[in-house]
C-alpha cells in the first residue's frame, strides 16, 4: 500500500504554508497528500476562520479548509494526489492516528511573530513528541519550499548507534529525492585528560577521541552510503555541545533531521533536549524521526 503523506490544516496562513511544503515533497516523493483538519466543535469559536460572515457551521467551516488547502495543493502541484479528511476529535490525537498509516506528518507552528517563534505549539510538539512516523516541523520563518531548495542541502544529525539509524535512513532519502547533498554532522565532547594523537596530520583527528568519533560517523552512515550511492555525503564531527552545534549547522540546510528514542511506557517517544532546541529554534525545518529501542 502506498502510505500518503499527511499535513495538518486548520485555515490559518501558516497551516497553508504547511500545505506548500508537503506538496512538494509528495510531489518529490512521488506518494499521495492527505489534508488533515481535526477540531472540537466546542472550541470552533477559536478558529482561524471564525469570523466568516454568516457564522458557517463548524462542519462547513471544517469542509471550507480542507477545501481550500486541496485547491492551495493542486496549484502547487498540478497532478498531486489529495484525500481529504475532517476529525471531530482534538488535533494532537488525531494527526497521531494519521500517522500510523503515513509515510511522515508535516505540521506548522504558529506564525511568524517573535513570540510564536519562541512557542513552538502544543499540537506541534505533542505531534513530534509521539508519533509514530516521521514528524517534520515548520515555524514561520521557514521556507515553504521543500521542491526547490535553496540551500541544496540536507543534513542529519547523528547520535549514538543504532538510535540514529532510522533518521540517518530518512536523510538519505531525502537527499536523494532532492538531488542535494547530504551533512551529516556527529557531535563529540573532549574528555577532560584527553591527550593529542601521536604523529597528528594536519586535517586528520586530532585526539583519540575526536579519531573514535570520525570512526563511529563512517561507521554509522556505511549502509546508507552502500544503499544511495548517487548521494554526495559531507562527514563532520565537532567538538561541542550538540543543540549549539545543530543550531549553528541548521542555518546552511533545507531540513535538519534529527532521531529520537522510541522508549516503552505511556509516554512513547522521548524527546530529549536537543531535538526540544532544535523544533523551537532551528534555522530550518526539522524532521524528528523515531527509531524503535
């Protein structure tokens, strides 16, 4: 079965952007786009488009977004397939329901304002915390273009094997549907009697842990390597802390995709502070991709 990809709609301008991205990556990607507009009808009063002349019912104002985003789709891209869907439940659940039958959810943060730059949203990050696909989110000040990049880049951050395997799979993918090339950066902190390498070459790792780094890298990007041979691959490791790192990289990247463990219990997936940085404060939109224990 062909898994759509997913992106949730609520009217307002920057679920619209939203819109735009996920058309072109479907389109990159060749699969379906499913419209997603999910709302209590309790809390309609608060809607985007809640002031619509003639007080439309909550089940015409749901019919009017998906309406207008598939039209907003299908301008992007002429011949995209989209489904729509209306869910009269919250939308943190429901975008989590889409998501086990989807090939990943795209979903926008608040506008393009400082302080929604600084709040990132409860429905997009309950979303990227817990889904079960890959989450990729954009703030307002991200480009809305996935098919036309315009840094000609994507890049990965890679943690510890194996919880970077399913991101580092995911990245690649995308480097290849976009004929971009791919960064991928590991972060290492120096240990504090650390010493420098015998015989050090200028260009070559400069401690043993710093060697043990660029080793583990290679290591963990030599399947993907194997199964993408077409993708141009960039190998960093840096010294560091890895949220400063990964903000600072993000700023040279048209998608900064980072893993995050699936751990057992009620609370699935856990973020951790980098991938919290990264979704509130990343230069460009970030995919969080879950990798199972």
């Amino acid at each position: 079965m062909e898994l759509p990809l997913v992106v949730g709609v609520d009217g307002s301008d920057h679920s619209l952007r939203a819109v735009d991205w996920a058309a072109d990556e479907a389109a990159l990607r060749e699969v379906p786009l499913r419209l997603v507009y999910a709302a209590s009808w309790e809390n309609d009063s608060e809607t985007p488009l809640a002031h619509l002349p003639g007080k439309p019912s909550a089940m015409e104002l749901a019919d009017f977004v998906v309406y207008t985003a598939a039209q907003r789709a299908h301008r992007r891209e002429e011949g995209l397939k989209v489904s729509l869907h209306v869910r009269h439940e919250d939308p943190v659940p429901a975008l989590l329901s889409e998501g086990r039958s989807a090939l990943a959810l795209v979903v926008a943060s608040r506008g393009r304002s400082r302080l929604a730059e600084l709040l990132l949203g409860s429905v997009s990050l309950g979303v990227a915390a817990r889904a079960d696909c890959p989450v990729i989110v954009l703030r307002g000040s991200h480009d809305n273009q996935a098919r036309a990049s315009t840094r000609q880049r994507v890049m990965v951050g890679v943690g510890e094997q194996p919880h970077s395997a399913a991101a580092i799979r995911f990245a690649f993918d995308e480097a290849e549907h976009r004929h971009v090339v791919l960064e991928a950066v590991h972060v290492w902190r120096r240990s504090l009697y650390e010493t420098p390498v015998p015989d050090h070459r200028p260009g070559e790792p400069s401690t043993s842990h710093e060697r043990l780094a660029a080793d583990g890298l290679a290591a963990a990007l030599r399947d993907a390597v194997s199964d993408h041979p077409s993708v141009a691959v960039l190998e960093h490791v840096v010294e560091g802390a890895a949220h400063l790192v990964l903000l600072d990289a993000s700023a040279r990247a048209d998608l900064l995709v980072v893993g995050a463990q699936r751990r057992r219990g009620p609370y699935g997936l856990q973020l951790g502070r980098v991938a919290h940085m990264l979704l509130h404060h990343s230069a460009c939109p970030v995919a969080v991709v879950p990798q199972a224990a």
